[in-house]
C-alpha cells in the first residue's frame, strides 16, 4: 500500500473498507472516493473495466491538454532554432569556401581583411534600393525633409507587402534648385528589396 491512511480524510484505513486510485496508487476509504454503489462494485471486481482515479489525479488530467498544446508549440521553436542554425552553418561554409578560393596572387593584393569587408559590403549593399523622381520636401529644417521623404516613400510601398516601420533612408547628393535627389532606402532585408525590385518598383517614372 502506499499509505494507510486515507489520502482525503487522514483518517486509518481498515483492512477492506478502502480503494486505490488507479494513477497514483493513493488509498482512499470507500465514502472518500465519492463513488456511487455501483460504480464502487465495478471498480472492486477483479475483472473490470471501470477505472477509479482520486481527486488529485482529476485535476492534474485537466492539465494534459495545455501540456500537449505547451509542447507542441516547444516543438515548433525548436524547429525554428534548427532552421536558423542551419542558415547560420550554410553562411560560415560559404565563408570558408570564399576563403579556400583566395589564391596567393591575391593575398598579396589585398589582406583577409579587405575581403571580409569586401563581403560585408555586399550584403549591406543587397538591402539596398534607389528611388527616382520623388519631389523635394519645401520643408526648412533636415528634420522636417526626412520626415516628409519618409512618409513619400511610405506612400509609394503602400500597396507592397514590406515591413515599413522605422525606415531608413536618405537624399543622396546636395539639395540643388530644380534638382530632385534620389532618396537611398534601406530595407529590413535583401529578400524584400529583390521583391521590390521584381515587381518594377524603382523606375524613373514616380512621382
């Protein structure tokens, strides 16, 4: 027995006046266990099908569902974390195999460093997009013009399915009457910029 005392009451158990809880193993007087006289005739027999479960064991039942649903969604974080390490990985190979390829010629023309910066250049530049023929913002202060070229922009990727919030981007060049600058605009990412990019979102024609 696990106990003899009863797990609701604490009271002494008799030597036939108890049952068990099914899950736990806990031991319970008959009037304890809250079943009917029918119920409790089934749960005695030795060939039975009725199961008896204590109170306790009722309550942490409940918790099964939210434990499943809790661990599924560990689950799908993980496979999340494991996509990403697998970027991560395909990345540093990328980076070795660029590296096996530098040849001694061009070691000498330039160091590790220059082509680490080189690369990150690149990727930097990925993000990137030019926009053409936006007017300049009659504003008076820098503050002012960024502002009204950021809602300009905005305005133009309404209808593009980008992350639009905090923006950068600037004018490049010096303000010049009747000149407008092209604005220089950073996306969240190179995929986003690609998308743009494939669906004609630069072109000279905005206005």
């Amino acid at each position: 027995m696990a106990t003899e005392q009863c797990l609701k009451c604490k009271m002494q158990l008799s030597d036939s006046d108890f049952v068990i809880c099914d899950c736990c193993n806990e031991l319970l007087h008959e009037k304890c266990s809250e079943l009917s006289t029918t119920e409790m005739r089934s749960v005695l027999l030795k060939k039975r099908s009725l199961m008896f479960f204590c109170l306790t064991c009722k309550e942490n039942f409940k918790q099964f569902p939210k434990l499943i649903k809790n661990f599924n969604e560990l689950m799908e974080r993980n496979k999340a974390l494991e996509e990403t390490n697998k970027e991560l990985l395909q990345k540093l190979d990328n980076y070795k195999e660029l590296e096996s390829k530098i040849t001694t010629p061009i070691a000498n023309q330039c160091n590790m460093e220059d082509v680490i910066s080189e690369i990150i250049d690149r990727q930097s530049r990925a993000t990137n997009v030019i926009i053409f023929n936006v007017n300049e913002s009659s504003n008076n202060t820098k503050v002012g013009r960024l502002q009204d070229d950021r809602e300009a922009v905005i305005n133009i990727l309404e209808d593009y399915a980008v992350d639009k919030t905090d923006l950068k981007l600037f004018r490049l060049g010096k303000i010049s009457p009747n000149k407008m600058r092209p604005i220089k605009l950073t996306l969240k990412s190179a995929e986003e910029a690609k998308y743009i990019l494939r669906n004609k979102l630069v072109k000279n024609t905005w206005n």
